[in-house]
C-alpha cells in the first residue's frame, strides 16, 4: 500500500493575488487540506512580483510535496499586456513545481467551474458557495481566489477518475481492421 495520500496543489495564478489550495485523496475523496493566498501585488515592480511569486511556490511545494500541480490556464483577454503578465506569473509557478519534479496539469477556467459546480460561467462567489456546501468548506475569508485554487485542485481529482473514451469502431470489420491481433 501506499504510504504517501496523493495530493494536488491547485494554483489560480494572478500577479496581484494567487490563490493555493492543497488537497488530499483519501478513500477515493478529496479533503482539503489547507488553502491561501501568494501576494506578489506588495511590489510595485513586476519583476519583484515574478521573485515573490517563484519564492513562495518553491517554498509551499517543498513543504507540502504535491504529487501533482494543477494550475488554471490562461484565458484569452483583451489586454496583451496583462494577458503578458499573467503567463509570466503561470511560468515561475510552474518553474517552481518542475524544479521539485512535480508533475503538471493546466485547466481551462471554464472546465473548472464546470467539473465543480456544473455551470462554467459560475461566478467566483458561485465556486466558492458550492465548495463550502459541498465540502464543508470554512476558510472562505482568505479569499475567492484561494477557493478557486481548490475547484482547481478538485478538477484534477475529477478529470482523474474521468473514463477514458474508448477506441470506437463503425461496426465488426472497422474492429478487425483496426486491431489485427486480437482476431484470430
């Protein structure tokens, strides 16, 4: 058996605030484990940000020791530079979990608000709301973006017990052509 739970940290990257939110398997069911708030927005200079932020995801991966990262992936917005920025925060994130060979896995926002509240328009409140009903969440005053770091990290969980699509096949020739040595 398996001496170490599997656990997912889930990131909402965000150069002003990133939120984190640690999760763990166990009996097939994720508790959360603990959840806050990176805040790179102290610095006015953004390469300062960039430093913080790589700073404290080397430190909550090496104190937390995730076997998976999942992050948010970036979303198209209308202003390239902000959209700049962000990619820059996602990369020294994700340089943190490399660094500590931490595998990684990026979710589109609105296949998180899906996976965990079953709307992918929800709003940040709305994520927030079905996780403290769902998993008797009460942390929510450190923030909505500390809850979105843990839908992030219940994505995860979700997409990993998710039935992969199998092979399909027009009808009984289409099989035999496709898998040649199983038919004998």
């Amino acid at each position: 058996m398996n001496s170490k739970p599997y656990r997912i940290l889930g990131i909402d990257p965000g150069t002003t605030v990133t939120g984190y939110g640690l999760i763990e398997i166990r009996d097939k069911k994720p508790v959360i484990l603990n959840m806050g708030n990176i805040t790179p927005g102290k610095y006015s200079d953004h390469y300062q940000r960039l430093k913080h932020l790589h700073e404290r995801a080397l430190h909550l991966v090496k104190e937390y020791q995730p076997d998976v990262m999942a992050i948010e992936a970036p979303f198209y917005g209308k202003n390239v530079q902000s959209m700049l920025k962000l990619g820059r925060g996602q990369g020294v994130l994700m340089a943190a979990a490399l660094f500590h060979s931490v595998e990684i896995h990026e979710y589109a926002p609105l296949l998180v608000k899906q996976a965990v509240t079953g709307m992918g328009r929800a709003s940040k409140e709305q994520v927030a709301y079905f996780l403290q009903k769902v998993y008797h969440l009460t942390d929510l005053d450190k923030g909505l973006d500390a809850s979105d770091a843990v839908a992030v990290a219940i994505c995860h969980f979700l997409q990993l017990n998710k039935p992969v699509k199998s092979k399909e096949y027009k009808n009984w020739a289409d099989f035999v052509k496709k898998n040649p040595g199983k038919v004998k």
